[in-house]
C-alpha cells in the first residue's frame, strides 16, 4: 500500500464511527417511520401526519428537546412490505436515524423487525399489536404500542359470553398475522363456546373488497359479528352487512374505529352500535368537552393541521405518540442513544398522556413490552362512542 493509499484509508477508518452515529450526536435528533399514505390503509395515515406536525410544534414552541431539534422522517410504504423495507434501509443507511418509530402493520413491521434488531435500531411502539411484537428476548429493539391483538380479542369474546351466551358468531378476518392473532385470541376466550362460531371467512388485503365474503357470512345468520379488518375493508363489511338486511351485533378492531375514517363512511345505521376497545378519550365525544387534556389537543390541532379531522381517533393517535416519544426522548438526558431509549421504553410505569382514558396506563418492563394491560370498551351511537362498563383487566 502506497503512503497516500495508507493516509486516505486511515482517514476513512477514523471516520467510520462517527458515521455511524444516529443523528443526535450533531445537534439534531432524528426519527423514522414509514406509512400508509397510499394503499389500502391510507386512511391511517393521519397518525403519521400529525406526529410529524407534533415534533414540528415541538421544535418551535418549546425548542425540541434538551436543545435538539427534533426531526421525524415519513415515508409513504403504500402498506406494502417490500416498500417498508426499502424506506426503512433508507431511513437507518442513508438517513441514519436513532430509532423508527410507530410504524403501522402487522406484515409491514415483520418485513422490517429482524433487519432492525440485527442493526441494533429501536423499533419503538409500533402500531401492530401482534403477539411476535413481545419477545424481548430474542427481539430486544423491537416494541408494540397499541392493544395486543390476542388481548384484544379476547376482550370482545367475554362481552359475548356476558352480554349474549348464546350467540352465533361469524368472523371476517384478514389473512395475515393481524387477522390470526385477533382470532386466537378471541377462540381461546371463548372457551368450550367457540363452537358457537358458525362461519370464518379470510380475505387479502390487496382484495378490492370484502362484498362476497360478507355475503357468505350472512347466510350463517349469525347474532355476532367480528370483523378483525382494517381500513376500507372494515367499512365495506359494515355497509355490505346493512345492505344485505343484516344486523348482528358487530365488534371492530380499536385500530379500525375512526368515526370519519372508517365508521361514518359505511353509514351511520350500518356502524350504529360497534363495539371496540379503547384506551385513549374519543375526540368529539362531548363527555370530553370540559375536559383539559381534550382541549388542548383541540387547540393545537387547530394550529398545527388546520386541514386534518380532529375528531378523527388516528389524528389524536398521532399527536400522543408524538408526546410520548418525546417524553422517553427527554428522559434519556444527555445519553440520547440507542441503549438508552430502549431502557426508557422499557420502564414505563402508570404512565399517561392527556388523552389517555382515566383508569388506563402505560406499563413495560425489561421482560415484558406490551404497553396496555387494562382498557375499556366503547359502543357507537350514530354520532360518536360512548363508554361501557368498567376497566378491563386482563
């Protein structure tokens, strides 16, 4: 090797360590995610929309944290994994982010979950409550931040049981982690009774709708409806129900319960009376008007994106994952690394923001990641949700 061949990979290892630095070691804290700004959940995306307008918020009003700006990266992945995984690699290589956080799907995520924790890269409260998201031992950087989806399930399975024993129940599920985790969840609740399940029927995601399989479920003149869909799916198994003269008593996913999203675009008759989760205050709801942390929500929703629903539950998601992964981003202090943000992330105890549900926290420990051991249930009137029943614990 010539001295001038010696000198220049010399350099260049000296400056492979500081390459490889996230972001935040120049004054700037950056963040990844990629999203379903097109596709067939693009209805999901308000989430992404308004975190990045948080941080924006963030960095204006309140000087991003500790000093640091903070800056969110979103990309659109269409809800197609070969997508989440080329913007991820983009996001991580070339934009060298310190963490992707909240990105959205059960298939999208598991395209990207090996990937990250083999980079060692925080895979922070992503939005798929899919039980692989709990495995801290063999996926340490990799943490859900939603409902468990068997949990979940399980959930609308014992209000079955309590509210109507003896109910025939249909199941439209989507073919994918999502849909087996909901079921498996759901079947196991129901104990001996799942028997009283009298048709299950699958689609795609990529299918253009859900028509045939509703009509299949209808003929099973069931009193129980489970529709563990998303998105477009979810309002066209609702629409298809009410246009076939059917009304079981239907229950939906906490993801796929936006009033203007999903449930006021299958009608305000077919939706009337879901049951879903929830964890989070509905906004809209009146029961929340005189309410301080709904106010303020509304407030800065007026402000920072004048041209999104605020009543909309996905643009009220976005702005308190927002706030939560600023508050484990301020915790860190002045170790603002990888290790540090996970360790935070794994420590929360009866954490909330101002939109969480009184009674309902967020709880995580080193061996256990799932945020959300207790919530409620909800049921739509036509207009906006109303709560039932108490806490939920599992």
């Amino acid at each position: 090797m010539t001295g001038r061949r010696a000198m220049l990979f010399a350099a260049l290892l000296a400056a492979a360590p500081a390459m490889a630095q996230p972001r935040s070691d120049a004054g700037e804290i950056r963040l990844g995610q990629t999203m379903p700004y097109s596709g067939p959940l693009s209805m999901l995306s308000g989430v992404g929309k308004a975190e990045v307008a948080y941080f924006k918020s963030l960095n204006e009003e309140q000087g991003g944290i500790n000093g640091r700006k903070v800056t969110l990266l979103s990309l659109d992945d269409g809800y197609s994994p070969p997508k989440t995984m080329e913007g991820t690699r983009q996001l991580v290589e070339r934009d060298n982010v310190l963490a992707i956080v909240n990105t959205i799907g059960t298939p999208t995520n598991r395209a990207i979950h090996r990937y990250l924790n083999q980079k060692k890269v925080p895979q922070l409260l992503i939005l798929s409550g899919a039980s692989a998201w709990n495995d801290p031992k063999a996926y340490p950087w990799t943490m859900m931040g939603m409902i468990a989806y068997d949990t979940e399930g399980a959930v609308y399975a014992r209000h079955i049981l309590q509210s109507m024993p003896n109910a025939r129940i249909a199941v439209l599920r989507q073919n994918d982690d999502f849909g087996k985790d909901y079921v498996e969840g759901f079947r196991h609740a129901l104990g001996p009774k799942a028997s009283q399940i009298v048709s299950e029927v699958t689609y795609e995601t990529t299918d253009p709708t859900v028509d045939s399989q509703v009509i299949q479920l209808r003929a099973s003149n069931a009193d129980a409806f489970f529709i563990a869909a998303t998105g477009k799916h979810a309002t066209q198994a609702m629409r298809k129900a009410a246009e076939l003269g059917w009304k079981p008593q239907i229950y939906l996913p906490v993801g796929s319960s936006s009033v203007p999203g999903v449930l006021r675009p299958a009608g305000a008759d077919a939706a009337k009376g879901v049951v879903t989760a929830a964890n989070a205050k509905s906004p809209g709801d009146p029961s929340w008007d005189d309410d301080a942390g709904m106010k303020a929500y509304l407030a800065w929703a007026k402000k920072w994106v004048p041209e999104l629903n605020p009543n909309d539950s996905f643009v009220s998601a976005g702005y308190s994952y927002g706030m939560i992964v600023a508050d484990l981003l301020r915790r860190c202090g002045n170790d603002v690394s990888r290790d540090s943000l996970m360790k935070q992330a794994a420590s929360l105890k009866g954490y909330t923001t101002p939109l969480t549900l009184p009674g309902v926290t967020l709880d995580t420990s080193p061996t256990d990641y799932r945020p959300y051991k207790a919530l409620r249930l909800q049921q739509f009137d036509g207009a906006g949700f109303k709560l039932i029943g108490g806490i939920i614990r599992e």
